[in-house]
C-alpha cells in the first residue's frame, strides 16, 4: 500500500511538473512581447504595461496595446523592453483610444539603437472557460523594491491563476457593459494593459482592474480579447489572432487534476496515469500546431467539406476543408491571420469562425464589425449558430457563403 501511494504521489507531481513547464516555455516566449509604459504628467510620472499585437511599416515602428487609464492626462509617454539587461527605448503615439473600454492603442518608434523585434502576441479569439489555467505578466510598481536595479525594473512578474467566471458589466458608471474575466492571477498598480495568457501564450484579456482589499482577495478583472478584437476592427488597426481553443484544453487537464481528491485510491491512481498520458499528449499537440496563417488543406487529408464563396472583390471561390482543420477551428476574414482569406471591403480582418463540435458544424462571429447572418438572423457576437449545406450564410452583407459536400 505504501508503495501505491508513493506511485501515486509521484504521478501527480508529474503531471503537475508538465503543467507547469507548459507555463515555463510560454512565458519564456510571451515575456519579451511585454513593454514597460512610463508616462509624464504634469506633475509626476506613472507607469503602466502593454504587449505588442503586431509590426508598423518600417523596421523601427511596433503597434502596441495598453488601458487607456494608463496614458489617459499624460503629456507624453515611453515604452521600455528589457532585453539582456539593457533598455530598448520606444516613444509613443496615441493612434485610437477608448475610455469607455479603457483600451489604447499606441503606435511605438525605437529610439534606441540597438536593433529589437519583439514577440507579437496572438489575440486569442474564442470563447474562455471557467477553471482555464491563466498567467498574468506585467510591471507592477510594488515590485520595485528600494535600492533595485535599472535592470530588475525592466523584469516583468509573473503570476498564475485561474479563471473564475466570465461576467459582462461597464468598467465605470453608466457606460457600455462588456465581456470581463474575473481571475485569480495577482495583479496589482503597473500591471494595468498587460496580458493575461493562457497555456498557448494567447492573449485572453487586457488586465485592468482589481478588487479592494477590504472587500476581496484574489479578485481581478480583464478585459476580454474578443472585446479587443472588436475595437481594432472598428478602428481597422492590423493584429495577429489566433482561433485555437488551447485554454479548453489546458482547462481539462486541470479538472483531471482537481477531481483525484474526490476518487478512491484505485479510481486516483486510474485517473493519474489518464492525466499524464493527457498532459503529454497536450505537450505534443501544442509543439506541433499548425498556425491559424496556415492556408490549404493539409497534404493527404481527405476534405471533409467545400466552401462557395461568392461576392466581395475576389468574386467566386471554393475552398476545401478537411475535418481535422475544421475540429480545429477554421477562421474566415480579410486578413492575413484567417485561414480563408476574403477580400470584401465590408469584412472584418478575422470575421468568423467555422468548428465542427462532435458531428455539429457550428459557425461564430467573432465581433465583427458588419456581423455575420444565417438565414437571414444576425448571428450574436461568440455565440455559435449550427449550419448545414442548406445554409444561407451572409458575411459582412456582401459576401455569401454556402456549404456544400465533397466530390466523390
């Protein structure tokens, strides 16, 4: 019995040690995406985060995200990567704004000289679920401590948690209700406009707010990115999305994990050796996914279904699908990070969503800023509608889609 338990012990700090080191090589690849923004006031300074969503024209230029309470009655403001200790200094343009979203989008030129590319950072865009493993990163001021170096003020914290629940209220007063993420990942005063992630190094949220310490602990909230994704649409500023549903696998794992306290022995040590095989499978899923940008059918896979698709400056095209990439997700859209390319004018950059969910094809807008129908009903922004081949899919209200079955 004693040698079960150790087994048994062993297996979950196992499985927990991968779950981890899935965080470990993320944020390894996410931190350097992350920027420090110091903003000068009349009186004073501040200081906030932001990640980079995509590169401007030139070599020097980045687009970058942050809250807009962080810039909001700023005179002027910077934004600092640390790279190899040393500060690679960018000045700041304000391109679009939102207080009532209090989201800002700041166009970014390298002042310094020292030659930079940092990561983008993909917005994820689907739907997040209660109990996904999170990880906030970003420069709290708490975390200067006094005597601190230059160097260790340009380290961005970490921090992990969980989603708590999905919630849609306004940030402030009578404003427009939004999606928010309630999280437990510790932010604190600096981490404002820096990301909450999930295992992928997706952009799930912008964290924005916490709760009051006399009133909760563990409380804080983000804005959603399908929330950030709509407000880049509407003010047609480029990013780089990503339509995987890696937190649902991520979340999944975690439940396995969480339930071996209720099982007997048996059952836990059963449910342990699932975990594991659950969590290396996942290790291996994600080290070889195949990019949302990726087009075609992959080579040797038998299409599942044709899309016909006619209207909008490309006039008629048919694409084929194959199951594998419609389990995982096909988006559609007028920019570079849909999988189905559509030039439409009236079209969103990532529009909508095709998923096949068991034997169900359901299709989703995405936030879009001219909907998608079907059957001539608007479609509610990240709420899947199921279609078929009889279908009358409208995107944008000048491109039609059909579904229609293979050849053969």
């Amino acid at each position: 019995m004693k040698n079960i338990i150790i087994f048994w012990v062993a297996l979950i700090a196992l499985a927990t040690s991968a779950l981890a080191q899935d965080f470990k090589d993320m944020i390894a690849s996410a931190d350097a995406g992350v920027g420090r923004v110091f903003v000068q006031y009349d009186k004073g300074y501040g200081s906030g985060s932001g990640f980079v969503v995509e590169y401007g024209e030139t070599a020097r230029q980045l687009i970058f995200v942050t809250n807009n309470h962080v810039i909001d009655g700023g005179k002027s403001a910077v934004v600092v990567f640390g790279v190899d200790g040393e500060a690679v200094e960018y000045s700041a343009q304000l391109i679009t704004r939102s207080a009532e979203l209090d989201m800002a989008v700041l166009l970014l030129e390298r002042v310094s000289a020292k030659s930079h590319k940092p990561p983008i950072l993909p917005i994820a865009l689907r739907e997040v679920g209660k109990a996904e493993q999170v990880a906030a990163l970003g420069y709290p001021g708490v975390s200067d401590r006094e005597g601190s170096s230059a160097t260790d003020q340009l380290e961005t914290t970490y921090t992990q948690g969980t989603v708590s629940k999905i919630l849609h209220a306004p940030w402030s007063g009578q404003g427009r209700a939004l999606e928010i993420i309630q999280h437990t990942a510790a932010i604190n005063p600096g981490n404002s406009g820096g990301p909450l992630l999930d295992l992928c190094g997706q952009v799930i949220g912008i964290n924005t707010q916490k709760a009051k310490a006399e009133y909760a602990s563990e409380t804080y909230w983000a804005s959603s990115s399908n929330e950030l994704a709509e407000f880049l649409n509407e003010a047609d500023i480029p990013y780089t999305a990503e339509a995987s549903d890696c937190g649902a696998t991520a979340s999944h794992r975690t439940g396995i994990l969480d339930r071996l306290r209720r099982l007997p022995l048996a059952a836990t040590i059963a449910a342990v050796l699932g975990a594991v095989a659950l969590v290396f499978g996942g290790i291996f899923f994600l080290a070889r996914r195949k990019p949302s940008g990726a087009r075609g059918r992959a080579g040797g896979a038998k299409p599942a279904l044709k899309l016909a698709i006619s209207g909008g400056a490309a006039g008629s095209q048919r694409i084929a699908l194959s199951e594998g990439q419609l389990r995982g997700g096909v988006t559609l859209g007028r920019g570079s990070a849909a999988m189905v390319r559509i030039d439409g004018k009236k079209l969103s950059r990532v529009h909508a969503r095709l998923k096949l969910d068991g034997r169900a094809l359901m299709l989703s807008d995405l936030g879009s800023t001219n909907g998608t129908s079907v059957d001539g009903r608007k479609l509610a922004r990240n709420q899947p509608q199921q279609v078929n081949t009889s279908s009358r899919i409208e995107l944008g209200g000048e491109v039609s889609v059909s579904i229609e079955r293979p050849e053969g």
